[in-house]
C-alpha cells in the first residue's frame, strides 16, 4: 500500500485553453450606505407630504389638459385657416352700395351709403398712413402672432381701474383681433337673420368671453394663412371711418379730395385718429376735434420712429384741412332731396355703386348761403329761432341751389325748401292774375277795391281786408297785384271762376290740396318752396308747366350707358306766352314800384311777388330776373307769428342778396315781359264764373278776350262778348 505524501496537491484536469494562473482580483471595496431622509415624523411631516401629493396631482392635471388643450386649439386653428377666402375676397365687405353725387360741371360734391374708394394696399398706400395705423392700434403688429396676451391684460388692467368691467372700454385688441371682429369672425350677413347692416354689424362688435376667445382663435387663423400684409390689407380697406367711409381709400378721398396714396403725415394721422371713435373724430362732424384726435397719432408715430422731431412738428402746424366737398357736408340739404326724389332700389336701399350726375351749380349754393348768414348776422335780432329756406331753379326747372334751413353745413336735416307745407298768402295772387291773362284780361283792366263781403255757405259772411286796412278804389289789375290788394284779387278769382285758378294753379304744379272757398286767392292753401318756385319758373319760360328736378343722369360705376335720365323739367302749356308775358310786366312793377322794392337789382330787371300769412306766420318772396327764379321762405317751425317781417322785408332782401351773387359776372338781359295794351274793362263784382272747360278751349279763350268796357262793375253782357 502507497502512502501519499504530505502536502501533495490534488489533481486536477488541465484547461483545454492552457493553464496559465490568473492573478488573483483584488478584492472589492465596501460600499458606502446610502444615507436615507428619515421622513419627518410628526404633524408637520404630515403636511408637507400632503402639499407634495396635492402638487404632483395638479401638475398631472395641468400638463394633461395643457396638452388637450392646444391639439383642440390647434385643431380649431386649422379648421378656420382652411374655411378663410384668398385674401383678396376679403377687400370690400359692404353689404349695401354707394352713391356718388355729381354737379352740373362733374365734380364730385356729395356721397351717401356705403362708400368704398377701391382698394388700397400696403404697396400703394402712403407710408404715413400705414405707419399712423400701426403707431396707433398696435404697435408690435409685426411681431406677435395675432394675440398680444400683454396687451390684452394692460387692457383688463386700465378698464378695472377706471371703474369697468374687465371687457368694457379698452379691447388690447392687435390689428389682427380687430380684422377678425371687422369679418364678423367668417359669418356673412344675411337678410334674413339681421334686419339691417347696422344690426349685423351690432351683433359683430358685441363682446362677451367665448367671443372674445373666439375671435383669438380666428386671428391666429388668419395669422396662420396670411402675410402680415394681407391681413393689413383687409384691415386698411374694410375699417369704418366715418361719414359713411369704408375704407381708408373712401375716407381719404371724403375728407381731402385725394387717394390714400398721396395723404401727408397730418392727414395720415387724422385718419388713422377715426379708428378710436369714427363718428365722434369725423372732421366733417368736428374739425377742431378731429385735428387734436392726429396731434395725438403724430405724438405716437413720433415716439415709436416714424416721424422725425422736425416732420412731426411741421404735422402739427399744418394740421390737415377738409377738401370744398367735404366742408360742404356732403351736398346738405340737395343731395338729401335728390336721394330721396329719386328712385329708391338705387339711392335709399342701392347695392350696387351709383354715379349720380346733377343739376348743382356749387357756386350758386355758397351764394344762397352766403347770402343767408349775411341777413341773419346784419338784420335778424341775435338768439331768434326763425329759420329760411332757398331755392334757386334755371326757367326749366333745374335746381342750381338749395339751403333747407339756417345751418347750412347739415345732411339728413329737415329740409324746410322741401318738406315743409306752409301758408303761400299773396305769394299765390300770381296764378289768380295768370287765370285773368289767359281768360284775355289786361293788366290795364281796372277793377274797383271796396267793402266786399261774400256769404260762404256752412260758415257765413266773409269780408276780407287790405294788409293796410284802407281802400284804394278803381284801380288797375296791375297796381292791385304791385301793392298786393287783397279785395281785387278775390273781387277778379270770384269773376274768372275759382275751379278755373285752382286749375292754372295745379296746372303749374302746385300739387298741394288748394283752398276750396274764395279765400283761395289769399293764399290760404298750403305749398312747398320748392313747388312754388317751380310754378314761377312755368312764369317765366313763357307759360308752361316745370317739374323741378335734381337728377340728370343715373348709372352704375364702371358703366359708359346711364341707366335713366332726368325725371322733371319742362311739360305742358298751360299759358300763353303772351299772356305770361304780361303777367311778367306786371311782376315786374311789384318789384320796381310796389311790396318788392327791396328785391330790385341795380343791373338788371327783377320780377315777384311777395307773400305774407295770416298773423305774419309766413313770409315769402319769389321771383326771377332773365336767367335765374329764386324762391325765399321765412318762418318759424312752430308756427310763431313773426316779428315785423312780412314777405317784402327780410325775404325780399335775402332774395337780393342771394340774386347779386348768383349774377355776378353776368351780363344783363331784359326779361321777356309784355307791355300791355289799352284798359279794355272793369270786372264785374256779380262773380258769374266763366265755366272751368273755357279755360282749356283756345278758340273761347280768344272770344272770351273783350267783354266791352264797363263801369262801376256792371255785368258783362253776350253782346259785348260776340261784339269783341
């Protein structure tokens, strides 16, 4: 038996990849404990692990709904980017149309509706406008992305500490916001829903919270889709400015006559001064006003850059200045009266753009105002509330001038030269005495002014008085209407037939319901300046009828064939010349020898009529020289007797006033009056009216022309009458 030996080692199979020891890894270093934060035993413990819970539940909450949030945001951008038109679409947004007025020499002098210059862009804009409008509404237009959440809480801020809701007064609207606000955020109008533009438009500005987030959305819409340009664009041309501007383009060319391409860095600035408040900062409504409105925009564009200290002081001493159109309101009361004589689908309720060319001679309109102001600030007792009227009409009834009352710089005023109906008083004798005239009287006629009473059935005994209370006897036809004797005039109408003057009255266009009784010679029936102007142009073209009118030419803009033409004019005979042109002989001597001595013109012959009212109510003056029929009403709106002012006083010399300008610079010409023969009788005072259907006969009316003289006021006989 082997023994082993001591300390032999034991065996052991060789590697297959060598044997080679390895030496030995040193051994690994102990690790260092962690050190663990005991947690905070105690109630105070218990409190900051409950704010911690509370934290990290109202972070997952934010971070969850922040993420809901903007897809929902981003989804609902996208959705109005992709409805939103080309930008170009979007330039003019009217609902309704324009009207551009035009006088006798083509010039623009009026506009109503909805007015849109064209479009304007940033390329072709001033570059003072479009720095006046960012200067103004939003400073940092170019650099957001269509909200300013800074501005947004300046505004919130400024409204809490004047007193207001946090969404009334300041918006921190940018110019995008205000472009979303001004497309009624992408909802068109429709007639159906709203019962007017201005109601739409209402509903459009209203502002609540979900509009107001709304309307963020939409701007970042647009923010998305357009240039800053483009939304500028649509901005500069669909912005309200007043007076019917829409538009910077309209505006500008409302207000000085030029494109918004030429407008300097004052006229800049007061448009850009219409955005706040366009009504209130309109300079046709507050010049003064609206120029300090721009002496704050030159102040900003000053302070952000676009004007220099030296450019923006020169703004502020030439402040800007209204074009004549605009310091002329628009046309006043004549472009009101022609917007509504004509018809409605295109002036009151137009959609299409519409060139009106008129009859409006300028000149001629600052001569009756002129004229106006002087007889109210020389002859008219300070703080009186009588208002006038004028109208001034070429022989066939074309209307050259128009002032409706005594503020003469108004439009969508009560026109007194039209709308108002008042009491013509001896301002009518004029048609009494043409019904004489054509009947085959002469103005040598005389007639007897006595005592006269005339028994009216239902009412009783009449007797009419003289304006002098006193009689003047046999007189001629001539001198009665020259000192405007009423007793003869009565005496004559009664003698020709009332029917037979309410015909030649209507026939000239009096259209107004005419006093049945005999008091229709005294004018106790009511008329308008306007007709009864016109029926004194019917005197003076030789006898026929004149429908006074203000439209000579209507088309659409952009059309070379007008779509309709004058509405009034010239129209039937309803005199003979030669019986107006006695009449005229006569009208003259009112004016050279009677009640209208203070309408004479040194240059020229003048022919008219005054007309005084019951009580002084109404005073008239209306007459015409060769060229020229001016009519002037004098009154007050409440019917309040006037004081000392009959048609020969104060009328009369606004007449002249208005009459020596219109002429000045024109040469003299005679009117076409007819000097009369010898007397042929005195008019009975019997009143056995000749039959209405006479007056229309022509070969009775040459019968009816000699009646054989008599005195005394005998009757006439058939024998006189077959004898002539």
């Amino acid at each position: 038996m082997v023994q082993k030996k001591k300390g032999t080692p034991r065996l052991v199979a060789d590697k297959r990849y060598g044997s080679a020891k390895k030496s030995p890894k040193p051994a690994a270093k102990p690790r260092k404990k962690r050190a663990v934060r005991k947690p905070m035993r105690g109630p105070i413990g218990w409190i900051l692990a409950l704010f911690r819970w509370i934290f990290r539940l109202i972070w997952g909450f934010i971070w969850r709904i922040s993420f809901v949030t903007a897809v929902i945001l981003g989804l609902a951008v996208t959705y109005f980017a992709l409805q939103l038109p080309e930008p170009d679409a979007l330039l003019d947004g009217r609902a309704r149309g324009s009207v551009t007025m035009m006088d006798r020499n083509g010039e623009v002098f009026a506009w109503r509706g909805d007015q849109f210059g064209g479009a304007i862009t940033t390329n072709t804009a001033s570059k003072h406008l479009i720095n006046a409008i960012v200067a103004t509404e939003d400073k940092r237009f170019y650099w957001h992305l269509g909200v300013s959440p800074r501005g947004i809480a300046s505004a919130v801020r400024i409204n809490l500490r004047e007193g207001r809701g946090p969404l009334s007064g300041h918006g921190g609207s940018t110019i995008t916001q205000q472009t979303a606000k001004l497309l009624c955020l992408g909802v068109p109008f429709d007639p159906s829903v709203w019962k007017s533009e201005k109601e739409y438009e209402a509903d459009c500005r209203r502002t609540t919270m979900w509009r107001k987030a709304k309307e963020a959305i939409f701007a970042l819409a647009m923010e998305a889709k357009y240039t800053k340009d483009d939304v500028l664009n649509i901005y500069m041309n669909r912005a309200f400015l007043g007076a019917g501007a829409r538009g910077f383009e309209a505006a500008s060319q409302r207000y000085f006559g030029k494109s918004g391409a030429e407008v300097n860095a004052a006229e800049a600035a007061m448009l850009a001064g219409l955005l706040k408040a366009p009504t209130r900062y309109a300079p046709t409504n507050n010049l003064a006003r609206s120029q300090d409105r721009a002496t704050v925009i030159i102040g900003l564009m000053e302070d952000q850059g676009y004007l220099s200290a030296k450019d923006a002081e020169i703004a502020r001493i030439a402040p800007a200045q209204l074009s004549e159109a605009a310091e002329a309101k628009a046309g006043g009361y004549f472009a009101d009266w022609v917007m509504d004589s004509g018809p409605e689908f295109f002036t009151r309720d137009t959609t299409e753009d519409v060139i009106i060319k008129t009859t409006l001679d300028r000149r001629l309109q600052a001569a009756a105002e002129e004229a106006m102001l002087f007889i109210f600030e020389n002859k008219v007792r300070e703080g009186s509330k009588a208002q006038a009227a004028i109208v001034v009409m070429s022989a066939d009834g074309a209307v050259r001038a128009m002032v409706g009352g005594r503020k003469t710089k108004v439009s969508g005023g009560f026109n007194r030269a039209t709308q108002a109906l008042r009491q013509t008083g001896s301002a009518f004798k004029p048609f009494v005495y043409a019904t004489a005239m054509e009947l085959g009287y002469s103005p040598n006629d005389r007639i007897v002014d006595a005592p006269l009473t005339i028994n009216i059935p239902g009412s009783g005994p009449w007797s009419p008085k003289n304006y002098t209370k006193d009689f003047k006897g046999s007189v001629t036809l001539t001198d009665a209407l020259k000192d405007s004797l009423n007793i003869p005039a009565v005496k004559l109408s009664e003698e020709v037939g009332r029917e037979n003057v309410r015909k030649v009255a209507s026939d000239f266009g009096i259209e107004s319901d005419l006093a049945a009784g005999p008091a229709l010679a005294l004018g106790a029936s009511e008329s308008t300046l306007i007709e009864m102007t016109g029926a004194y142009a019917g005197i003076l073209n030789g006898g026929s009828s004149v429908t006074p009118y203000g439209l000579v030419e209507l088309s659409l803009l952009g059309d070379s064939e007008p779509l309709m033409g004058t509405g009034g004019g010239i129209g039937e005979r309803v005199i003979r010349d030669d019986a107006a042109g006695q009449l005229i002989y006569m009208m003259e001597k009112v004016v050279s020898q009677g009640t209208g001595r203070r309408a004479a013109l040194a240059d020229r012959e003048a022919a008219g009529k005054t007309g005084t009212t019951q009580a002084a109510r109404d005073a008239w003056f209306i007459g015409f020289t060769a060229d020229y029929v001016a009519g002037v009403w004098m009154g007050y709106d409440d019917n309040t007797p006037l004081s000392g002012v009959t048609g020969g006083g104060l009328p009369a010399e606004i007449w002249h006033e208005v009459m020596v300008r219109v002429h000045q610079g024109l040469p003299a010409r005679a009117l076409p009056m007819t000097t009369p023969s010898a007397p042929l009788r005195t008019p009975s005072t019997n009143f056995e009216p000749i039959p209405a259907d006479d007056i229309a006969d022509t070969v009775l009316q040459r019968v009816l022309r000699g009646f054989g003289q008599s005195s005394g006021g005998t009757d006439r006989s058939d024998e006189n009458r077959e004898n002539r």
